[in-house]
C-alpha cells in the first residue's frame, strides 16, 4: 500500500459540514449617530459532541482602538460567555499588529456533561437546536450576539470614545445564525443524495496529491 493515505469520509445527517467556509458575506446594520458596531460573523468549529462557536467577528464603523479581554462582555444564543482573547482582525479574520474596523473575539467552549452516561453533549456554545419530533439537530435560524462594554471600560471607534465620562455604549445585538464560516471544511467538497425521497447532506475529503500518486490508497467512509 502506498505510504500516503487517501481519506475520502462521507458524512450524513449532519449539516455541519454541509456549509462552504466561505460563508455569507457579513449583513451590515448601519447605526445612526455615533460610530459603532454594524455587522458580526461567528467562527463553527467541530468538536466530539458537536459543532460549537469559540470565536466571533465583529465589524465596526472604523478602526477600533484601547480594548483588552476585559473590554467587551459577550452573550450569544441569550448565554454570558467567557473571553480569552481579543484583537484586531483583517475582513477575513486574520490578526492585525495594528487597529483595524474588524475585532475577534476567542471565547470558552463548554460541553454538557453527563457523567452517569459517560458522554459529553453540545453546551453552550452549540449553533445547532434539537427537534424532539425528528430528532434531528439544525441549524439555528436565531443565534443571536449580544455585545456589551462592561461596566468602567472604554474604547474607541475611530474619533468616538465610548465608555467612562464620555458617549454611552449600546448593546449590539445581531443575529448570527446566517453568519458563519466553519474552517475546518476549507478543503471539503460538498454535495447531498437522494434515494427514496430522502435528500442526506455528505461531503468528501482527499489529501493532495494523492489521486495522482498511482498507488492503491485505503477509503474511509463514516456514517454519522
């Protein structure tokens, strides 16, 4: 067998990696007034138990200076989430040394744990919900972000200071269920089947080169 392996996995009934990594374009809610906050995007990655959000993008108005990890206070799905990071990004999400109008966010991701089963299940940080008459999981169609400026903080938004003595910071709040990129499946081609009128999501993997390399090289499938 050749040394180098072909991993070819088809995935069913998940929707998770149904979703290209590019994503939808960001939807900008253009505020009055003060510069602010006008779009969001939130990062899925996989996990054992399921697909979770450990890190949101947030773009403002103009270049966004004076924050830290202790800056922003961060709920989504309606849930206070833990930041252990914060930066200045570039639209793709990529770190910037310097200010720039887009801000990520790194957050915990905490799994519900059932120890009398021994299994972790999606926690808080879930985009998926759970139909107990299909029992099926979705996508969320309302995955809301709530951003706040804690209490003594501040920040800038190009000239506007928010925070301390000077402009009041509203909650911006945004639905992020339509707003996703899921990285992982980057190099995934995706596609779905239909066999008695059953339509299942899959989608395949295959590691450079290797459809090239005139070799015999193993296929794995997993059903999910």
């Amino acid at each position: 067998m050749n040394a180098k392996l072909i991993l070819k996995a088809l995935l069913y009934a998940t929707a998770l990696f149904s979703v290209s990594v590019e994503g939808k374009a960001i939807r900008k809610c253009i505020p009055k007034g003060s510069k602010s906050a006008i779009g969001a995007q939130m990062i899925v990655q996989g996990y054992e138990w399921g697909p979770a959000v450990p890190k949101i993008i947030v773009e403002f108005q103009d270049k966004v200076s004076g924050f830290d990890i202790d800056t922003f206070a961060v709920k989504t799905d309606h849930i206070e989430r833990e930041i252990i990071d914060a930066y200045n990004t570039d639209a793709n999400g990529k770190k910037q040394k310097g200010a720039s109008k887009y801000v990520a966010l790194e957050l915990t991701v905490k799994a519900s744990v059932i120890p009398s089963l021994g299994v972790s299940m999606g926690g808080e940080a879930s985009p998926f919900t759970y139909d107990m008459n299909t029992g099926k999981n979705s996508w969320s169609t309302n995955y809301e972000l709530d951003l706040d400026l804690k209490e003594g903080k501040s920040f800038k938004v190009g000239k506007s200071e928010y925070g301390g003595d000077k402009k009041v910071w509203k909650t911006f709040k945004y639905n992020l269920a339509d707003n996703y990129v899921v990285p992982e499946t980057k190099e995934w081609k995706k596609d779905s089947f239909t066999a008695h009128s059953i339509t299942l999501q899959r989608a395949s993997f295959t590691p450079k080169g290797v459809e090239k390399d005139g070799g015999k090289n193993p296929l794995v499938i997993w059903l999910h």
